[in-house]
C-alpha cells in the first residue's frame, strides 16, 4: 500500500510538472487512419487483462468490456465511458469470492494529454462498488466503493491504453478506498463501433 500523505506530495510534484510540459505541446486528439475525427464516435473493447487490488484483496474479471464516445473540440480529444459491465469476477484471496461489481455514477468524462513524450488517456470520477462474500474474508458483506481518476498510457501501435501505477503517477491520477491506494493494472485495446469500424485507430 502506497502511503497516501506521501503519493499525494509525489503525486503534486508529478502533477505540477506535468501541467508545464502539457502547457508546452498542444492537446493530442483522437484520429482515424491518421484524420482528425470530425464527429462522434464510439470506442468498444475488452481487456484483455486486468486486476484491481485494495489491501489485502485482488480482484480480476474474466470478461471486462467497455464503450467509449469520443469526440474531438478544439483540436483536442475528449470521452466519456457509458458502459462498463463486469462479468466473472474472482479473488485471489483465499475465503473472499466476489457477491457483486458495478461501475457507478456512469458516464465518466475522459480526455486526452501529453506529457514526456507519451500521450494519455485520463477517466475521471471513476466509482466501482464491490461486495465481497466468504466467511473469512475481512470486506464480506461490506460494499466497497473504489474511487478517483485513473490514467493510462496510449500506444498507437496496439490502438490500446495501458493503466498501472508508473501511468497513474505520470498523470497525477489514482483510485482509493477511503485512504488507501487502489493499484489497477490494466490493458486495453480498441475499436471503433460506428463509422470508423476498421480504421486505423492512433492519438496525436
């Protein structure tokens, strides 16, 4: 567990520095075979791994899919995720089995930055409640709401956005529980839905 007085100081630090070097390029937007989207589109995909883990418990879903509206205002790309079903979902942890997951307070507004020469996706008011079950297992019956923004880097060559703890730190993000640092580790690859369905994807 990452002590939150200290993630926070790093996470300013992180976060200031950030601001300055964003300030310095513009804003990437989304594009389809190298194009500037010009109206909106949707974004659907599935990770094909993740794992959230609080103290004590890590936690991972077999089918983990969501939907992405994209646009772009400005030169600069932003989102919202209006969908985000869980299905079978287990813990690592002997004696807590998973009762229920469910993103709540959706959509979450998302948007696109640079900094240090990569570009990220930012998901902001992310609300994930879990109920555990098990009779030994400390969170059982208990809901637990996991909370905050998370960042994830963008790889225009897999058209996917990695999310961990080196990407939430580079983009002054982070998800918690009460006070305790949520560690996510997450790939997910991309799609466009609509118009764009099989064109190229990549940010820039």
């Amino acid at each position: 567990m990452v002590p939150r007085r200290g993630f926070l100081l790093l996470v300013s630090v992180v976060a200031l520095t950030l601001g300055v070097a964003a300030s310095a390029s513009a804003s990437p937007a989304w594009k389809f075979n190298g194009n500037e989207l010009t109206s909106p589109e949707v974004l659907v995909g599935a990770a094909t791994s993740s794992s959230m883990t609080i103290p004590g418990v890590t936690t991972e879903c077999k089918h983990f899919l969501y939907n992405l509206k994209i646009s772009d205002s400005g030169g600069k790309g932003k989102g919202e995720v209006t969908e985000l079903p869980l299905f079978e979902c287990s813990t690592k942890t002997a004696g807590c089995t998973v009762s229920s997951i469910e993103a709540k307070k959706l959509p979450w507004p998302a948007h696109l930055t640079s900094a240090w020469g990569n570009n990220y996706l930012i998901i902001e008011n992310v609300d994930v409640e879990v109920l555990y079950g098990g009779t030994s297992c400390a969170y059982a019956g208990i809901p637990i709401t996991v909370s905050g923004s998370a960042g994830g880097i963008v790889e225009n060559s897999t058209e996917s956005a990695t999310f961990d703890n080196e990407t939430m730190i580079a983009t002054g993000t982070g998800l918690w529980v009460g006070f305790s640092w949520v560690e996510w580790n997450g790939y997910f690859p991309s799609e466009a839905f609509q118009v764009h369905r099989q064109q190229t994807l990549s940010v820039s």
